[in-house]
C-alpha cells in the first residue's frame, strides 16, 4: 500500500525541488505510524551516477497502471507507448485471471503508433521476447506476473517524443483489460495513464492468440506496470533524512552560534567514517545543515559524566542523498559513530558534546534457507539482496522496524533429506545459513526485538514470497541468472538467534515435513536392520556350534569304547542314539531292529505278564511289579525317557538333528524288599 502512495505522490510531485521525499501514513500490524524518514520510493530500483556524465544519475523506476473501474478477459493487447524524456524499457507486468499452469508470454514491438493497421501482419513486428512469466514481486494475490528483463533480447531504447506499439499476448484466455464504461469511457489512441517519462495510450483487445484476422475488441486498457531506465539530474533525485542527536555540553562550553559550530562539529567527524566516505561517492550524501535548540539546563550533569551544571541541545542533523540510500540505515550511521568515539564529538578545540540519546541496539540472527541449491556459496551481491528484502519485509510486517540489517556472512551449506509432496516422498535439498545483525535505536531491546522476531514467526509465507520475488525487479538480482537461482525455489527459512529461536516452520505451506519425523523414522528403520543382521548372526554361529559339539560326542563315545574294548569292559552305553533307562543299567547294546533291549533277530520281543515270581516282570530302575507306574517322589522330576525313537530330547538323537544336552540324572533306586519266593 506504502508503494501505491509513493507511485501517486512520486508521479505529481516530481516537478518540486525534493520530488522523492515523501512523508506519509502507513499502517503496520492494524495501527497508523508517522513516517519520519526519508521513504525511499521501491519504484526507484536503483540510482547510480553515470560517470562519463557528470551531475547524471541512471534510475531504475516503473510506471503503473490505474486501477480498473472493471475488468474483462482477453487473450493479448496492443498498445503504445511515448517517451518524454530518452529511456529504456526494460520489462512489462500485467494482470491476469487466475491460472494453474504457466503463463507463456511473447511480446512484439513496431515503430510508431499504427498498430492497428498492423495487427494482422506479423512480419511488420519484432519479437523481443517469448518466455514463461514469473510471480510478480508486489503479486499478493498472486494475479500479477512478471516478463523479467533477462528474458527480453534487449532493452527497447526510446528517444524524447519517440513513439513505439507493444503487442502483448499470452496465447490463452486470461489477460486483464479495462473495458471502456460508463463510468470511465475509454477511446483507443487517448492518453490512458503517463509520468514526467512516458505515457501509454488505450489499446484494443485481442480474443484469439497469434495475429487473428477477425475483428478485435477496441477502447481496451493494459492492466499493468511498465519498467524502465532514465538518465536524470543528481539532484532531482535527492532526498533527505533528518535525525535528532541529543547531546550535553558542560556550562563552561556553550558555543555562541551552536548553528556553525555543530554543523562544522559533525562534519569532520562524520568524514572519518568508511561508510560515510563511500556513500557521499555512491549516494551523494552529504550533511547539509544542523538546528541546535536548547532542551534543558542543568546543574548538576554528573549521571551524564559532567562535572558541574550543563545544557542539554536537541541536534536535528539535516541530510540530503539519493533515495535508494535509506534514510534510517544513514540515521544508524550517524549515532554509530557517535557511540564508538566513546559518545563524544569534538568541537571548540578542546570542548566536547557527551550524545546521550538512545542506545545502539544489534542481535546476531541465523538466517536458515531450505531448498536453495546443493553445495550454494553466497557471493556478496547475494548476501545485500538478502539484507534488502529482509528489510523492506519488517519495514511490512513488524511494529518496530530496524534501522538497518546486515549478511555478514555464511556459516555452512549442507544437504538435508526431506519427506515431501503428497506421496512424502525423500527428497535431498540444499541448505544455507547465513549470519546476519539487525540493529536498532532505543532504551529497551527486548521491546525493540520482540515485534521483529513475531513478524519472522508469523509471516514466514510473506517473507519466502518476498526473497524468490524481489530477485525479479529490474536492476535488483536478475542481471545474472546464477544468482537469483539461489532463492527461486526456496521451501521455508528459519531464523534462530542467541537469545531466542524463532521457528517459522509452523507457518509453512502443507507440503512441508516435519524433520522431527523423518529423524525418528531413520532411527527406528535402523535399528530394525541391525536387530536382523544381528539375529542372522546368532543363528549361523549357533548351527555351526551345534555341529562341533556333536562332532566331539561321536568323537568321545568312540574312544571310551575303544577303552572298554582293549579293557575288556563293558561298552559304554550309546547315549546319542537313545538306549533304554533298563538297558543302559544292565549293559545291553541298543537293538538295531527294535525300540530297545538286547541285539536280536530282528523280532519284536514280548515282554512278559509274569507275576511277583517272575524276574521278567521286575523293573530294575523302579522296584515296582506287573505294569503299574509307581508313583514318584515329590521333586524326582518326569519319568526316564524309555529309548523310543523321538520321545526324548537326550536319548534319542539322529544324525543331523540339534546337538545332545546332558543327560538327565536318574533318580535313585529304592532297596527291593526281600521275596518270599526267594
């Protein structure tokens, strides 16, 4: 809004002697403040001198279209544009009706005005440029692109009284015009909007793409901004800042003309500053004059450092330099410098003022871009055009705008794996932290600060819209494609600082992940790999064990036979492939042919029904008669296992089958009671 007031103010009072010094109101964060600096006008761009001309300047600006009383759809228009003074046109904006895809844009260019003569011969016009236009950098509602002057072949050079038709066209449907109304008629070939540069007159509209041979719309106006360059006067493009430096000066000093004598005091001592010497060469900056009015008179002055009474003076220091130089950045500087000569200015000789004004305040920021380019080193140009848009955001969106902001440098680039999109897809994006200082006047920083970190946290979407966008104005970043690069494609931006963290991520767009997640996810599906490598492991090493250990039973049992053998003892019983509990206590070999008992004929063997008198029917390993289970002792254990094939996990094990664990110890035998028979 600032910016359409300084269109408006800018366009009628350029003819006075500080045509860009403009005092207005603005509303910032729902409440009216008083500007008291120089505004610098964002329609300016840029304001360099042109040193084989002296007294020149070379400015940046554009010329903006009325708003509409009411608008209508086209496909293209064509219309011309006269020039007052030698210019260069550099690149158009315009309105457009709401579209999803890419606006393909072409822009033709014939001399003179018989544009409609022309429209339907395509070798009468020159192409100057065909591209994909980009959101414009004051596009809020997103309906306003940009035909950015790097695309465009060359800048169209206009000489005064010159006259020139543009034919612009987007091939679909979605162009903004003004239709002629009731309430504002339009005439093709009038004057429709125009500068103290160039005027633009109504045009006609163009429904169907290309150069049509049937009838078009005419009295149609182009919804849009035009920018261009011009060679002016230094001095038309001065504006000034004025600042208030309060100061003390002891009783014993007072000057007689404190006018001359402040004036000449702030002078040289301004002119030992670095920056002050480099903007009087790049800026025109100069201080021009000085107002000492006396504020109070003291006696005693010792909480200021003065010894004895003293008399406190309101200093305005009044200074005059280009517009693209800020006002309140030149207002830092003068205080700066005050404070770092230990709060003192020499005047008189000897004599000296004590600045007793507001303090220098500064924060250390982290600026955290996510999305720019992989491996991206900031050079520079890059670093000042992050300070700019910086600046100009909080100059919109904080209560308390700083004074100025400062990209020192970069801390590191890094790459970042990112869920994103709707299929949350890993994604590797660049990363750039730059270290930046914002710095400020006033008594109470945390004051000062808090208004501009809210703003970062609240207004994170309108601060990434400002860095991709701002790189598109003329004369801003756009000269080198390598370098607005950078910011294009930016997915949000981070500002921590020593003091507090700023997180913006809440307010980014819902395609943006939350790292939090991603992190948590990456641990949980690493540690899932090594819990089964882990397991592999184990199992592998626990079969080759097996193995081994089963090796060395075979191995053992072997050599206690060989033993029993050369001995002439009894073999030890076979405890790998499963002898009976009564066999093994009577010595008997496992039967080849059968579940168990002495080697055979391979015949199953009846065990007998014998009564109390038969030997058969005695159980050697229980004292229990007939085919009664006994019943065991509380704690015995389960009964042995019998020397079937597979009914026991000791006795009974086939090559190949899981290793042998340590035979069970059997329980002991009771004392057989005598026998009658016997």
């Amino acid at each position: 809004r600032a910016s359409l007031i300084d269109t408006i103010a800018l366009r009628y009072l350029h003819c006075q002697s500080n045509p860009y010094y403009i005092t207005f109101k603005k509303k910032r964060g729902g409440r009216e403040m008083e500007g008291q600096h120089v505004s610098v006008s964002r329609e300016l761009g840029s304001v360099e001198p042109v040193l084989s001309s002296p007294g020149n300047c070379q400015v940046t600006t554009k010329v903006q279209a009325p708003a509409p009383f009411s608008t209508t759809i086209a496909t293209g228009t064509m219309f011309s544009v006269t020039a007052k003074q030698n210019i260069e046109i550099l690149s158009f904006e315009f309105a457009h009706f709401p579209f999803t895809a890419d606006l393909e844009v072409e822009i033709y260019v014939i001399n003179g005005k018989d544009y409609v003569a022309n429209r339907n011969t395509p070798s009468a016009w020159t192409k100057l440029s065909q591209t994909t236009s980009v959101d414009s950098p004051d596009a809020g509602d997103d309906d306003i692109n940009i035909a950015p002057r790097a695309d465009m072949t060359q800048a169209v050079v206009m000489n005064a009284a010159e006259s020139k038709s543009f034919y612009f066209t987007l091939r679909s449907q979605h162009l903004k015009l003004e239709p002629s109304s009731t309430g504002k008629p339009l005439a093709t070939g009038q004057v429709y909007f125009s500068d103290n540069f160039l005027s633009t007159d109504v045009g006609i509209g163009v429904r169907v793409g290309g150069f049509p041979n049937t009838p078009d719309d005419s009295n149609r106006g182009f919804q849009g901004r035009i920018h261009y360059r011009v060679i002016q006067s230094c001095s038309e493009l001065l504006g000034q800042t004025q600042s208030v430096v309060k100061a003390v000066v002891p009783s014993s000093a007072v000057p007689q003309s404190a006018d001359a004598v402040f004036l000449t005091a702030f002078t040289d001592h301004l002119n030992t500053r670095v920056d002050w010497k480099r903007w009087t060469e790049t800026e025109g900056l100069r201080l021009n004059a000085v107002s000492a009015t006396v504020a109070d008179t003291k006696t005693d002055c010792s909480e200021h450092g003065v010894t004895g009474g003293c008399t406190v003076y309101d200093s305005k220091l009044t200074m005059v330099h280009y517009a693209s130089l800020a006002g309140k950045e030149v207002e830092l500087e003068v205080i700066r410098s005050i404070v770092e000569s230990n709060n003192t200015v020499t005047f008189s000789g000897t004599s000296t003022m004590t600045y007793i004004g507001p303090r220098v305040l500064s924060r250390y920021y982290r600026l955290q871009l996510v999305g720019t380019p992989k491996g991206a080193i900031l050079n520079p140009i890059q670093r000042d055009y992050i300070a700019t848009v910086t600046m100009d955001f909080l100059s919109s969106f904080s209560e308390t705008v700083p004074n100025t902001v400062e990209v020192i440098s970069q801390d590191f680039s890094r790459r970042m794996i990112e869920l994103r999109g709707s299929g949350r897809q890993l994604q590797d994006v660049g990363v750039v932290t730059a270290e930046a200082y914002i710095y400020g006047l006033g008594d109470d920083p945390q004051a000062f600060y808090e208004p501009i970190e809210s703003a970062f946290k609240t207004n994170e979407a309108e601060y990434r819209t400002h860095l991709q966008r701002e790189q598109y104005r003329p004369s801003a970043i756009n000269d080198g494609d390598d370098f607005g690069a950078a910011f294009k494609d930016v997915l949000r931006i981070s500002v921590n600082t020593n003091e507090t963290v700023v997180d913006t991520a809440t307010a980014s767009s819902g395609d943006d992940t939350d790292s939090t997640a991603v992190v948590i996810w990456s641990l949980l599906i690493a540690a899932s790999v090594i819990f089964l490598i882990y397991r592999c492991v184990k199992d592998f090493l626990m079969e080759q064990d097996g193995h081994r250990i089963k090796k060395e039973s075979v191995s053992e049992h072997r050599r206690k036979q060989a033993e029993a053998e050369e001995g002439g003892q009894q073999k030890p019983t076979n405890y790998l492939y499963g002898a009976r509990d009564g066999d093994k206590a009577n010595g008997k070999k496992k039967n080849p042919n059968g579940k168990g008992g002495p080697p055979g004929n391979g015949k199953k063997k009846k065990r007998p029904q014998g009564g109390p008198n038969s030997k058969q029917s005695i159980n050697s390993d229980s004292g229990h008669s007939g085919g009664q289970r006994p019943n065991r002792p509380p704690g015995a254990g389960p009964p042995p296992n019998r020397g079937r094939p597979g009914s026991g996990p000791q006795q009974n094990r086939r090559p190949g089958a899981s290793p042998p664990q340590k035979p069970r110890k059997k329980p002991v035998k009771k004392k057989r009671p005598p026998n009658n028979a016997e």
